[in-house]
C-alpha cells in the first residue's frame, strides 16, 4: 500500500542542497524510514539522479550491524563517492552509531555530499548535539498519520466512521493496512510493550519497569488532565500503595517525551502575559497507542478528540499552549471573587494566534455558554474557535466565535478555517 505523505515530501525536497544535515525525527513506526527510502528515493529518480549516486543504509537491519562502528561507516560511505556528481546519503536510524555527530559533520564540507538520516529519540536535537552541527543541523518531525492520511489511506467513503476509526486506532501507517479490529489491537499492543517500552530500558539501562508502567498508565488514563510531578507522586500513594519520588517521575516523562511518545503542554497566563509551569498537560503522540495500552478500557471521546486536535495542530506547525484566563464574579453574598478559566489550546505560529476550545459536543445553550466562556473573556483581536464533534455545522455564532465541526477542522488541511 502507498501513502503519500505529500507535505514531509515537499518538506524535504525544499531543503535539498542547502548545505546541512537533514534529520528526520519522530516516534518509532510512524514513517521516517517510509519517507526516505521510498518516497524521497523514488523522487530523486524520478528527476534523473543515477541509483547509483544514492548511498542508502538501514541502520536498524541486522545485516548492517557492522555499519554501525563510525569509522566503518565512514569507510562505506567515502569508498561509493567515485566522482565530483552530487551524491544524496540516506541513513535510517543514525542514532544506532556512536558517535554519529562527528559521521555527519564530515559530510558538511563535501560539496558534492547531501545527507539525510532519521532517528527516533531526541537525544540528536539537544543544545549539544546543536553546537556539535554548528548550526547546519536541519529538523523534518514526522508525525503518524493525520486524518486527512488516514482518511486517503484507508479508502474510507464515510467520514465519520472513519473519525471513528482514527479515536480508537490512531493513526501509525501499518494500522490501515489491517482488515480486522484484532489485528490492529495485537499489533498496537505489541508495538507498545515490545518496541517503545523495550528500547527505553535499554536505553536507560532499566532494569525494573513497574514504575515506568504505571506512570504511562496514569498518565493515559489521564489524557487532557492538568498534572505535574507531586501530584503523580501523590497518585502512586493513594492508588498505586507505593511510593516514587517525584525526582523519578521527572526523570520517566523525559524519558517518554524524548521517546516521541509524550507531548508536554504548558500552561500560559494569557492576561498576565507569562507562562506557568505546573501544572501541566500531556497529550500522547497516536491515540492508538494510547487506547491499547489501556486495553481499550477507557473510550472517552472527549478527551480522545482534544488529543487528536492537538496532535493536528503540531502537525500544522503551530507550538500550543494550554491557557489560562483570569475573571472577577460576583458570588451570592455580592462579593467579587477571582476566578480561572481554562483555554485549551493557545496556537502560535509567527505572529499567528489562534485560540481553542475543545467539545465532544454542545446539546444546549448552557453548554455553548459554558465552552465559549473563556474565549469570550479574551479581548485581543486574535481568532476564537470551538471545534465541536458529532453533526454541528460550521459556522460563527453571535458572538463572532467560529464553531468548527471537527472534520471540517481535521480536512482542512491548508488551515483556511484557522
């Protein structure tokens, strides 16, 4: 089965030649090796680049293991540049190599040299590995699929089933290859605990991983919650039976953010004009994942759809925010109290900003008020939405707050309704 992913696509095609690393980033599965060795490759191809002048190495394929010592890597790559033409060098999961920095950055004075390489942990975007670039480090963030990929790829001709489809199963390319509801719950379990959760503890060389279990299952229970460190800490007292410092707990959410697992939001005082930092939210990177790691015990549609809503957003480029906004009321005895509303999202992208709420559904006016009640408390001139599930048609109310039913938002790919 071929799935475009068009705007990666386009993504990598306009960075070509332009002097730095190309590094493509993103949760394991959801594409990268995809991208590089099938789509880009067939697109250098397609435009006359001789096979080859492509070096292509599968760091991850156990017939490439000794590709993984650096010098031996260097070796390989410099014994097929034979000529001054362009060569394009594409390395799948290029953290496997140690040292893998300094590989790259013989590449960047080589003029006849473009490289692209992939990884799956954070580790090659940190300052140091920044500095190590010297600022010629370039980042692609693949993302599984979108719904609108999801809806191409399923060949789905009604979407609100295949909305359906997307809450439950997420959106990791092999998922739509399936034909049946097993296969993909067996395939998500096992890419959960088999792949995500194992590469962790090698990584971080865990020997015991019932905290870092139950911390990801908190957590998913948990989805759209405001939370940070002490208050999980608390959870695992009062639930849990055991303790677990919140140092830990710190340590595991990295661990999981670094993984592409996680997102973090973080909570910003929209009238004070500065950022909170605790508590916080996190949203899970494929709610498919995120489902089967609960069993499928907990369907919670809205807090499924506020997931996926935010996933679209970073998919679209924007960084989100979760906000807060501060009110006065009157209570009962004619006393002015303060009063925190929440905004979901806060989306910026330049001098771009969008603020969103988030609703399963808005049966009546007291529900419509309660949703639209932060935003309508928002005085700058920036765009106020409520993207809404279910039938609810697109349009702006009385208050000039755009309603967006959330399959007109998930399609409208070209953010025309942002």
């Amino acid at each position: 089965m071929i799935i475009p992913r068009d705007k990666y696509l386009q993504e990598l095609k306009s960075v070509m030649h332009n002097g730095m690393i190309k590094i493509i980033t993103g949760v394991r599965r959801c594409g990268k090796s995809y991208l590089l060795f099938e789509l880009f490759k067939q697109s250098l191809l397609e435009n006359g680049v001789n096979e080859e002048h492509i070096i292509q190495v599968d760091l991850e394929d156990r017939r490439s293991k000794h590709l993984r010592e650096p010098d031996i890597l260097l070796d390989y790559i410099d014994g097929h540049i034979t000529d001054n033409d362009m060569y394009y060098i594409l390395l799948d999961e290029i953290q496997l190599v140690p040292e893998f920095e300094d590989v790259l950055n013989s590449y960047l004075k080589i003029k006849n040299a473009d490289v692209y390489v992939t990884g799956s942990n954070s580790r090659m975007l940190s300052s140091d590995v920044k500095t190590e670039f010297r600022g010629r480090g370039y980042e692609i963030r693949v993302h599984p699929l979108s719904f609108s990929e999801f809806l191409k790829a399923g060949q789905y001709t009604n979407e609100l089933s295949a909305l359906q489809d997307y809450m439950i199963y997420g959106g990791m390319p092999q998922v739509v290859s399936f034909s049946n509801k097993k296969e993909k719950e067996n395939y998500l379990k096992s890419l959960f605990q088999g792949t995500y959760i194992r590469d962790i503890k090698e990584r971080y060389n865990i020997r015991n991983d019932d905290d870092l279990s139950e911390l990801i299952d908190i957590i998913a229970s948990n989805i759209g919650c405001l939370t940070n460190p002490t208050n999980l800490e608390n959870t695992f007292k009062s639930v849990k039976g055991h303790s677990i410092s919140d140092t830990t707990i710190q340590s595991y959410l990295g661990m999981l953010q670094d993984a592409f697992m996680l997102e973090k939001a973080i909570r910003y005082d929209i009238k004070g004009k500065h950022y909170i930092n605790t508590p916080s939210k996190y949203y899970f990177e494929d709610v498919g994942l995120r489902n089967a790691r609960l069993n499928y015990r907990q369907i919670d549609g809205g807090h499924l759809m506020e997931n996926i809503i935010y996933n679209e957003l970073r998919i679209r480029g924007y960084s989100v925010d979760i906000g807060q906004v501060e009110v006065r009321i009157t209570n009962d005895d004619g006393r002015k109290m303060r009063k925190l509303l929440e905004v979901d999202f806060i989306c910026n992208s330049g001098d771009k900003r969008v603020y969103i709420q988030s609703a399963l559904d808005m049966p009546t006016q007291e529900k419509l008020d309660q949703e639209t009640n932060s935003l309508r408390h928002i005085k700058d001139g920036f765009p106020k939405i409520v993207i809404v599930g279910g039938l609810t048609p697109s349009h702006v109310n009385a208050d000039g707050i755009s309603i967006i039913n959330v399959i007109d938002f998930l399609k409208d790919t070209e953010g025309n309704l942002l």
